[in-house]
C-alpha cells in the first residue's frame, strides 16, 4: 500500500476561491444549442423551447456564467442575426464549424435561457471580421438605459430593461491560425486595447477578458502574452487561457499527469502578466480567465475529417466526446489545479455544458444524462467554495513519458467558514495500488468526517450512458478522523471528496 500525508494549518489562507471558477461555456457548435440546451417541441421544453430536464442537472452544478456564443464560431458572428422577429433572421454559412447557422436561437433568447439556468452571460465580441464599432454597439444593445439606437432596438425587440451583462470576452483565440480574422500578438493587441478603451467609456463596470494563449504548445507562447499585455494593461482586467488534454497513444500514467502541465501552464502566464505589470507601473494585478479546458480527442480527428467533407446542415452532431473513468479523473485534477492557483485564476469555463465536450449529454427527442466528469465539477462547485488553504503533500512519484517524476497524489484544502467545513479533493493516480493518506489539519481543535466521497471503477473505460449510469459517487464507510488527524484509504484511480467537520 502507498503512503501519503497531507498538511495544512487553520491560519495558512492562500487565496479567497472566486465562485467563476466553476463556470461553463456554450457554443454555436454540434448540438450545443440546437437539440442541447433548446429543442422547441421536446417534451421537456417550456415556451421559450428550453429543455427543462437539461436546465435542472445544470443548475444541479450551480455555474455561476456561461460564455456565449463561442468559441471560434465568434469569430465570424453578427450578433444582429440573433434579436428580432425570428422569422426575419437570416440563416448563415459558419465558416469555423462548416455548418448552417439558423439563428432561431440568439442573443435576446440566451439572456432569457440564463435567467432560466440561474446562470449569468459571459459574452464574446468578435474581433475576427469585425471590431470595435460593432463591439460597442452590441454593449449598448445590451447595457445601456438611454435613448439611444441600439437601446432603443432592444426594446423595440420587447426588452426594456437592460441586460446588465458584466463580463466581456474581446475574441477568441486569436493567436490560432485556424481563427477566421487570426491575427499577431501586435495587432491584436492594437485592436483589443482599443476595443477595450471604448467598451469600458460606454459602460466603466465591466470587465473584460483579453485573448491569451489558445496552449500552451502554441508557438508564441508566452511572447504573446507579453506582447498584449504590455498593449492593453491599463484597459483589461484578465488574460485567458485555454487547455485540452488528450490520450491518444493510450498512455494512462502521463494522461493522468496532465494537469502538471496545467501547474506550469498557469505559473508561466502568471510571470507573463507580473512582467506587464512591471513595465506599466501598475498597482493592479491581472487575473487569469481559463475559459476554456476540458478533455478534448476521443471523436476530435474523425470530426475534423467529417468537417472537410460535411454539407452544410445545421447543428450536426460534432464533439460529442463520451467520457470514461479516466478521463473523470483528469478532470479532477485539473480542478485541484485551478483551486491551487486560487489566487490568479479567478474565472475558468469546463469547454462546453451541453453535449459538445461536455458534462451533459442529451437525445434530441429522448432524455438527458450526467456524463462521468459531471461528478469531479459538481463536487468541487458544491464544496470548493471559500478559502484555499496552503497545504504540504507528501506522496512516493513515479516516472511518465510525458511530464517525468509525477507524486501518486494530486490533492488540495478548501475552508468553508461559514459551513465550518474543511474539503480536501484528492486523487490516486496509482492504477494498481490503494493509498493510506494520513490527513493533519493543524490548528483546527476539534473535527469530525461528515463524508468521504469517491469516484471510481474497476474499468478506466467505462461510461454512461442514457439508459445506464455506471459510473456514479459512491460513500466510503471506512474513512475515519478525529482531533484533527485521520487515516483515508484512496482506492487506485480514484477521485475523492472528503468533508470534514471543523472548528
């Protein structure tokens, strides 16, 4: 059996965890909208033609924001299209998904379809075939309560109030040459920092996300971010990040490390921005916004091959990436990553809600299910919620092809003061070998286990499905702590959440 430790102390508080973290994304992509989250005539779906089973399991997962409309599909979107009269709207060519866009779903119905969700908009401008005039118009349209043209459209659309929409996205991966309007880091950076000038003189409470790195694999990475920042310092108030992982060549022990790449990834754009800081003077500190990650290959290369080839229909299944064990894991990880990291990351997007890379599936006409990673987001959305805790851990390494020495045990503490409940998330990344995790939870008098949950099965490959969810949290009823200290058993390949009772 392995042996591990894990320390930490009442009074080492790292960082205040921003509710953002645990939110989601959706896209004009696949089935994200059209047969996902809206399916006029399902039996499910209420007046506005919004799957209310699908509405439930994603306020199961409290996200706080959805990003909208994308994703690369931003990029040649005009959000006009989508408000108005829906028989009036202009059906598209999407040149990013080589699909048809019908437009029956669009802005006015999304911020509709959040209020639904308990949901708020993160919503992207596209600065790929437009820019900034258009960038404006859309925040009026949205924000603002004058008299004004485009104002006065959104009640002409039956909207008078504004929608209030406080967070703000300028493009989308623009350093990828797959993006329509791709650009260099210099004249992205121009147009973002303008953009964000005017968007900011229109409405001063928003904030905005400039484009990062799309991987950090990409070739200007980090000069990109070196290059933006310095641009648009003083106008932007986080950076992005987007990271998917994948296991093609079926090496498990380097996919289950993969979110020791995340830890880099993250620290390296954090010296970035610190550098931009530096040279702007600045007092302020840029946050990072990992709006986008997941993991991302089961159908990637079939639907890249299928995209060549594809008519153009609308909302063609694409994406659609069945989760198994494994890939529940990597999840977790990647979620302990994001909480270590509480003090930059202040916003990340699980990439995307709803069938497309997703933690929810659905038949268009059928019924809906929870996909294995559904159950790491939810537990860390409903108990990763207060203050992270610096910790020590202590676990035996093994070596991988990708990331070299790896510890057996990712893990991380959150305080909840108000629940009077400490959380700590851990991972066995052993395939073969239970770990006896030795907890000390220094300067807490008093504690006792309110539950030790765990996600795990006997077959990394096994998945859910709609009519079997083989694959669900189980209690463990062997944990046991008191007086601050406790021995857990963490079963091989195992995702555990375990809550415990403190003063």
């Amino acid at each position: 059996m392995l042996k591990a430790r894990f320390i930490t102390d009442k009074d080492m508080c790292k960082a205040a965890v921003d509710r953002r973290i645990y939110s989601s994304f959706i896209e004009h992509l696949g089935r994200a909208v059209y047969g996902g989250i809206y399916e006029p005539g399902h039996p499910e779906a209420d007046k506005n033609g919004f799957r209310k089973d699908v509405i439930d399991l994603i306020k199961e997962l409290r996200v706080p924001y959805v990003r909208y409309p994308g994703g690369n599909f931003v990029s040649g979107y005009r959000w006009e299209d989508g408000i108005g009269p829906k028989d009036k709207r202009p059906q598209r060519l999407d040149a990013a998904w080589r699909t048809l866009e019908p437009n029956t779903f669009g802005l006015d119905e999304a911020v509709e379809w959040a209020k639904a969700a308990d949901t708020e908009l993160m919503m992207a401008v596209n600065l790929g075939t437009r820019g900034l005039e258009d960038a404006v118009n859309l925040l009026e349209y949205c924000n603002i309560d004058a008299p004004s043209s485009y104002a006065e459209m959104r009640r002409a659309n039956g909207h008078e109030k504004p929608y209030g929409i406080k967070l703000w996205c300028l493009g989308n991966e623009m350093d990828g040459k797959w993006q329509t309007g791709h650009k260099t880091a210099e004249e992205y950076a121009r147009i973002a920092a303008e953009t964000a000038r005017a968007m900011k003189r229109i409405d001063p409470s928003i904030e905005l996300v400039a484009c990062g790195s799309s991987g950090s694999n990409m070739p200007t990475f980090p000069e990109w971010e070196r290059i933006v920042l310095t641009e648009a310092y003083d106008a932007v108030d986080y950076i992005s990040m987007h990271q998917y992982y994948e296991n093609y060549d079926g090496d498990t022990l380097s996919f289950l490390a993969s979110s020791t790449d995340l830890d880099r990834f993250i620290s390296t754009v954090e010296t970035a921005a610190d550098y931009a800081k530096a040279v702007a003077r600045s007092g302020r500190t840029i946050g990072i916004s990992l709006d986008e990650w997941n993991v991302w290959y089961h159908v990637r290369r079939e639907d890249n091959k299928r995209m060549e080839d594809m008519p153009w229909t609308a909302a063609p299944p694409l994406c659609e990436e069945i989760y198994n064990v494994e890939d529940a894991l990597v999840v977790g990880c990647m979620l302990i990553t994001m909480l270590r990291h509480a003090d930059r990351v202040k916003i990340a997007c699980m990439a995307q809600l709803v069938n497309v890379i997703a933690p929810i599936m659905t038949r268009t006409g059928g019924g809906c299910w929870r996909q294995t990673i559904f159950y790491p987001f939810l537990h860390a959305s409903l108990y990763g919620r207060g203050t992270v805790l610096e910790s020590v851990s202590k676990s035996g390494l093994y070596e991988c092809s990708k990331y070299g020495d790896v510890p057996y045990l990712e893990s991380v503490a959150v305080l909840s003061e108000s629940e009077e409940e400490v959380t700590v998330f851990a991972v066995n990344r052993s395939l073969s070998e239970d770990m006896d995790l030795s907890l000390d939870l220094r300067g807490f008098s008093k504690g006792s286990l309110i539950e030790h949950l765990e996600l795990r099965h006997d077959n990394l490959g096994a998945i859910n499905t709609e009519k079997e969810e083989r694959v669900r949290p189980s209690a463990r009823k062997d944990s046991t702590f008191s007086d601050g200290s406790g021995s857990i058993i963490l079963r091989p390949a195992s995702w555990n959440t375990i809550r415990i009772k403190v003063r």
